[in-house]
C-alpha cells in the first residue's frame, strides 16, 4: 500500500441531475482511485446508479463537472465514455436477447479485416479469450434468450472487459451470480486494480463491502454523505449513515403452528428437452403448509428457477407427477390455470418477466388483478388506484406519485412494484425466486416482515433464495436442490448454513 493518496483517474464535482419531479443527485461529489475498489452504497433510490450513468455518458445532461484525469470532460453520449476509457456493467441487463454473444460484445463497434469488412473470426476468438477468463463454459454463438439472467450477467461482464477500460464501474454486478461466478469475478478485480484501472462497485451485499471495497462512498436520498477510506469505518456505521438513523435489528420470525396442507407435489420430473434421458428436475416431493414459508435452497442451475416456474405452470403437459392444492389435485397445464389455482409467481427476472416499463406505476401494479377492477365490463380507475396506492405505500416505493413510469424507478424500486402486482392477485400459494435481489437492508427487512404477515394470514409461501442470512432467518423448513434433486430437508431446529451448503453442492463423496 502506498503512503500518499493514489491517483485519481476520475472525479465527480458537485452534480446534480433532476427527472421531472425528482431531484436524484444533490451536490455529489465523487473520487475514483486508479487501481482501487471505489465502493457506493444507500438505499434503494439513493442516487447510485444515476451518478454511474453521467459518469460513463448515458446522461449527457447534468448540473456539475466531471474530470478524467485531472482534465475536464463532459461525455455525448456512451460511445464517447468508452473511447475515453470508461466501461460500465449496467445493474439492468443490456443486452439484445436475439442476438448472440459475440454479436452483443462487438454490437456497434464490429472490428474490420483488411478488406473493410466484419472480421468475424477476430470477434469470436476474442470472445473465447474473454469467456475463458471468466470460466464461462458457453458457445459464442448463444443466443442471449437462452442464457439465465446469471449467464446473461457474465456477458455483460465480458462486454465491458472488452473494452480494456481505465474505469470500470459496476452496478450491482453480482446480484444474479452464484457464489462461484462472483468469486470467478472478485478474481478478474484484482487483476484489474493489479493493471491501475479503477473500479466503481455499487453494492446491497455488506460482505461484498469488506471483501472488495478500498474506498467508500455513502449517498443518501440523492445527498452525498460520506466518503473515506474502508478502513477508517464500520459496516455498522456505514448502514447507519445509509439509512440516517440507527440500524433496526435483523428480521425475527414469529412463531407458528402450521395450518392445513396448500401445496402437495409428488414425484415431480421434467425432461430436459436437449439431452436424452437427462432431467432438470428428477423426483420431486414435499409438502406446504398454510401459515409457513418453505425456503428452497441450491447452488445456480440446480433447478431453483425450473421448479418455480413448473409449479406456475410454464411447462404445460411436460411436466410429470402429481400436484395437489388444498387436497385436490390439479393440471397445472399453463400459467393460467396456476393463477386461476391460486398461484402467485414472483420471477427471478423481474424486467422482461414482471415489469412493463412504459406503463405506470399504478398500472403495472393492477396488471395481473385487473379481473377485480371490473365493474360492469368497465375498469373502476378509482378501485385500481386505492388499491395500488395502498401498496406503494405499503412497500415504501420510492416515487412521486403512483403515475410514474417503471422506467423512471431505481432497480430496487422496480422490485417492489413487481412485488405488489403478484401480492395483489389474493394468491393463496406465493412462489418467490429471490425476493429481495437488489433490495437495500432496509427494504429487505420490510419484505420479510410483509411475508411473515401474509404466512400469518394463512398463505403459504415457497421462497428461493441464494442469500444463506435470508433463507436462515425466514423459512421455517428449508429443502435443498443439487442437480434436480431434493438433496437435503431441513426443519428450523437443524438449520446451518454448513449444512445447507454441504446439501447443496454436488460431487458429495
Ligand atoms: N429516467 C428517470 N426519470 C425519472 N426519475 C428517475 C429516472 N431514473 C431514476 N430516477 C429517480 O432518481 C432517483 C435515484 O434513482 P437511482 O436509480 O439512481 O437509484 P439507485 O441508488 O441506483 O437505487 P437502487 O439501489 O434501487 O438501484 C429515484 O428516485 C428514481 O426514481
Ligand atoms: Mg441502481
């Protein structure tokens, strides 16, 4: 470690930036450091991924100086950011689902052969090069729409390491990656603060904090607040300056007797349609019981997302075994028949799954409950309204009114909407695949607090999570999935995460 202050590569000079109706930055000020972890955090809607975008050309429009090395810069646009050396992984996937992996790598900026045409073999050899080093194990030419959100992440990464940039922020890049892809990740970092680039990382994960983080930087409701060396502070202080007051204690569960049997499932299989005779899901069987939340715990690519999504009825007649709800059993055949069941899905995926962004808050929030609405054959807009205001404010969404557009929300933000639409649909069974990803302490806090209120209003609740703290402190029987199996049960009394982990990693000797 150097004794004097290393190099600033990129600075932030009092910015502001106001959307209509909101004033998201305030006078912020920011330093990045050449060959450090620039850490940002605060709550949902903090500012965070605002700042990012001025600082890497998305919005050309602000208030304030930015300086690159020390030289003023204002940025036209995001091509004109990366020539410059500033590459982003944007918290929001970017990429353009019918094309390939290459093809998004390269997208606008396709190297030339000698003849002016696309070399198309330099493309794909740099994106074997590119994939190689972060041991992703997929062909160039998959196509975006066939690659899990966790996948589509890693490209993302590969983008922006493409770029060789000087800058690299990243936007909450690890929150749809396994463990081991964020290790794969946390390593290609110290390579790159090893080559004197910088890194932006914008986090909800406080370990990620202490692990990665040289420098942090608190925001606050649009407000710098803080920024100093990580060791010159405390997770605990920093959460208290995120959230301007003292931490409330973590989550605890109320107790409960379990009611009636909701969800039964027997012997569960679903072929995997491209290899023979192997299955993503193989014997499943277990039970939900009104008043509960039953946690399902695995590694990515166990089969957390494939078994959601069968119960929701996504694989039709495909599916083998039996379903029962309320003791009667039942095809799921579509997603239709899963709602009319009773069924709510809240998908991992939540922007092209659960979100309509140029709709407003309101009626995305309506969206999948419009049946209730209907008065006559005519929407009650009054009805529609109180209900999705009651859960704006429910969920604290941080908006101005319930008519702003999904696309004017913070990621977290967007969540919470998505959220409220699928807790409006009166489910009797709730399906939750990772809640709380890209969720502020805070709000994490609230959402297991609205699921413990709804287990106590006799719903049952299935919740996939990859976060060991969450699935621990929520759920009252955990299973373990590993390779589409059921590898582990688990009732509250033996609950570990070593346990868990054991449970949920394969090759067990
Ligand atoms: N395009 C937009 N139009 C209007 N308002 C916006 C727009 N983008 C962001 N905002 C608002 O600016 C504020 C800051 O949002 P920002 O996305 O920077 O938050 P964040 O700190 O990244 O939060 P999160 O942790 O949820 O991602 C929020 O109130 C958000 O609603
Ligand atoms: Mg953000």
């Amino acid at each position: 470690m150097e004794k004097s202050d290393p190099e600033i590569v990129l600075e932030a000079r009092h910015i502001s930036k106001q959307f209509p109706g909101v004033l998201a930055l305030d006078d912020v000020s920011l330093k990045v450091y050449a060959g450090k972890v620039n850490a940002i955090v605060g709550e949902n809607g903090a500012g965070k991924s605002t700042l990012m975008n001025i600082l890497s050309g998305v919005y050309p429009d602000y208030q304030g100086e930015v300086l690159l090395c020390g030289r003023p810069v204002r940025f036209s646009g995001t091509a004109d950011a990366q020539r410059q050396g500033i590459a982003m992984i944007h918290q929001e996937l970017n990429l353009i689902p019918y094309l390939d992996i290459t093809q998004n790598i390269f997208l606008g900026r396709e190297p030339l052969n000698n003849l002016g045409l696309i070399d198309h073999n330099k493309m794909k050899r740099e994106t074997l090069d590119l994939l190689e080093r972060l041991h992703f194990d997929e062909s160039p030419e998959s196509l975006i729409n066939d690659l899990r959100p966790g996948q589509q992440q890693i490209v993302e990464i590969a983008k922006a390491l493409s770029l060789n940039a000087r800058v690299l922020i990243m936007d909450e890049p690890t929150s749809s990656l396994s463990e081991k892809e964020a290790g794969i990740l946390f390593r290609l970092i110290r390579e790159l603060l090893e080559n004197k680039v910088g890194v932006v990382y914008i986090t909800h994960k406080m370990d990620e904090i202490t692990l990665l983080a040289d420098y942090v930087t608190v925001l606050r409701d649009g407000c710098f607040i803080e920024a100093c060396p990580l060791e010159q502070t405390s997770v605990d202080e920093l959460v208290r300056k995120m959230v301007g007051r003292e931490r409330k204690d973590f989550f605890t569960k109320k107790q409960r007797r379990p009611g009636k049997c909701m969800l039964e499932v027997r012997d569960l299989c679903l072929r995997d349609a491209l290899h023979d005779g192997k299955y993503r899901l193989k014997d499943i069987s277990f039970e939900v019981y009104s008043g509960e939340v039953l946690g399902i715990y695995g590694l990515m690519g166990a089969g957390r997302t494939d078994l959601m999504e069968a119960l929701f009825g996504y694989y039709g007649r495909k599916l083998e075994g039996q379903v029962s709800i309320e003791g009667r059993q039942v095809q799921l055949n579509s997603t239709n028949t899963a709602v009319a069941e009773g069924l709510a899905l809240i998908p991992e995926d939540r922007k092209s799954e659960g979100l309509i962004l140029d709709m407003s808050i309101e009626q995305n929030t309506t969206l999948a409950s419009l049946k209730d609405f209907l008065k006559y054959g005519l929407l009650s807009f009054k009805k529609e309204r109180t209900k999705a205001e009651e859960m704006r404010s429910k969920l604290k969404v941080k908006s101005y009114s319930g008519q702003q557009l999904a696309s004017q929300l913070s990621g977290g933000n967007q969540q919470k909407v998505v959220l409220s639409k699928w807790l409006l649909t009166n489910p009797k069974i709730i399906l939750l695949d990772e809640p709380t990803r890209g969720i502020d302490i805070r709000s994490k806090n609230e959402i297991y607090e609205l699921m413990d209120d709804l287990a106590g209003q006799g719903l049952a609740i299935v919740m996939v999570s990859s976060e060991l703290p969450e699935i621990l402190a929520v759920s009252d029987r955990i299973i373990c999935l590993c390779e589409g199996r059921i590898s582990g049960r688990f009732e509250r009394d033996e609950f570990s995460g070593e346990a868990l982990l054991k449970a949920a990693l394969p090759d067990k000797a």
